[in-house]
C-alpha cells in the first residue's frame, strides 16, 4: 500500500548557471546579488535530493565567481545536499570557477572546460591621438590614479603594478580548484596556465568526474522516478517585448565572450 506525501519520488533541483559573471542584477548575466534567492530556494524546496548546476559560461568576474560559489558551498553544507554540475558548451574561467562548487562535474563530450587564468586587456590609442595631433590632458591626485590609461604610452612601472595585481587573484583561483578537485588532479602537470579541454580529456586530467548529460544521470543516481523542480532567474517585465541599448551592449558583450570558445561543426 502507497501513502500519499511518503512514497513522493525524490526531486532533483535544477539550477541554469549562464551567461558572463558579472556584478550586473538586470538579468542578462550571473551575480551573487542576482542568484541568491533563486539558490535559498532550490536547496530548501521541497527538500531536494540534490541540486544539478547547469553551468555555460565564459567567466567573468573572479570577485561575484567567488561569492557564488561559497553561496553554493554554503547552502550544499547546512541543507546536507549534494551538488552536481553539468557542463554546456563551456565553463571555462569564471565558468570553470562555479562548476567548480559542485561536489561532481559532468560535461560533454564537446564541452571546453578549465581557462584557469587571470586576463587584463584592452586597447591602447597613443599612437593614433598622436597621429591626428591630439594631445592628452591628464590631472591627477595621486601618482597611480592614471594608471594604464589607454591614450598614453605604456609604462614599465605600470605592468609591473598591474601583474602584482593578477597574481594574487590567480592564486585565489587555483587554490578554489586545488580545495575542491585537488586529490582529483594530476601531480605532475601544470593545468594554471589557462589553457582549455575539451570532454574526455578534461575528465582525464581531473577537472571533470565523467561524460554524462543532466536527466539519464539523475535517473541513475536518484531513481527513474526522479522529479525535476526548474529554476531560472526572472526576466524583468519590459524586456520581454525587446532589448534597450544597454541590454543590446551586453548581448554583444557575452557574445563576444562566448566567440572564445566557439567551436562549430
């Protein structure tokens, strides 16, 4: 005999982790402040048997990477449930970052995994304003308020001064994949420089536990009965019926970010 509420089959919660991470909260990206209540929920409804993370990022932010990952760990921890993520297209960097949280990372075959890196860039215009006799009239308070403006030459000192900056970054970076897949990683290769896998070779190397796509998983691990409970973050009512020109540079912005990636048959 079947009572009702105490034969419920269990539930899996589903999380979708896209785009770029960043401190933005309008929707089109990742966000501690952005994600918080949509995680509280997923780890307390209903009392899920585990959360799956789908995760498809290029990266983004090494600061909102950081606070949203210890979101997950926290929540995982104090709720006793475990966490899956499940790799897209891509979790490279940032991406890499928050898949990272989970206690086991699947990907596809096709997948592009790891980036585990720092990257400043930008454009430099010296040589052009010069070209056009444009002089650049700068006036600061503070030696290092101009530092790496992009219509001045570049200087030595201000490399220097940006490196120091990476670097320490970069070792928050390794030492969050060291913590969680540390015993999972070869000792004898170097997998910081920032360099990519894809599918098989990534679960060779310890970034990913195996090749496995969300739904056939969970059934193998949770039952054939398991339930799926969605979440995904709202989109604010006017964008519904279209882009604004700020929501327009975003798109290309993730696009762009994305294109790293972009491998296509």
């Amino acid at each position: 005999m079947k009572i009702p509420f105490l034969n419920r089959p269990a539930s899996v919660a589903v999380i979708r982790l896209q785009g770029v991470i960043g401190a933005s909260t309008r929707g089109n990206g990742l966000s501690d402040a952005g994600l918080a209540p949509l995680l509280e929920r997923a780890f307390k409804r209903r009392k899920p048997k585990a959360v799956a993370l789908v995760v498809n990022s290029p990266g983004g932010s090494p600061v909102q990477s950081s606070l949203i990952g210890a979101r997950i760990r926290r929540l995982s921890e104090e709720h006793h449930v475990p966490v899956h993520a499940f790799v897209e297209d891509v979790a490279a960097s940032g991406g890499y970052w928050l898949a990272s949280s989970a206690d086991f990372i699947w990907a596809d075959e096709s997948s592009v995994l790891g980036s585990i890196g720092v990257i400043s860039a930008g454009f430099g215009f010296s040589e052009l304003i010069a070209r056009h006799g444009i002089e650049r009239r700068v006036h600061t308070a503070g030696q290092s308020k101009s530092l790496l403006d992009p219509f001045r030459p570049e200087k030595p000192e201000d490399i220097e001064r940006l490196n120091s900056l990476l670097l320490p970054i970069h070792e928050a970076f390794k030492a969050q994949i060291r913590s969680r897949r540390g015993s999972k990683l070869p000792s004898d290769r170097d997998l910081f420089t920032g360099d990519i896998w894809v599918g098989s070779e990534a679960v060779q190397l310890g970034l990913a536990d195996g090749i496995a796509h969300l739904v056939p998983k969970m059934r193998e691990l949770y039952g054939k009965d398991v339930r799926f409970l969605t979440y995904g973050q709202r989109v604010p009512l006017l964008r519904r019926f279209g882009l604004s020109a700020g929501d327009v540079m975003e798109t290309l912005e993730e696009r762009a970010a994305f294109a790293r990636f972009d491998a296509r048959g």
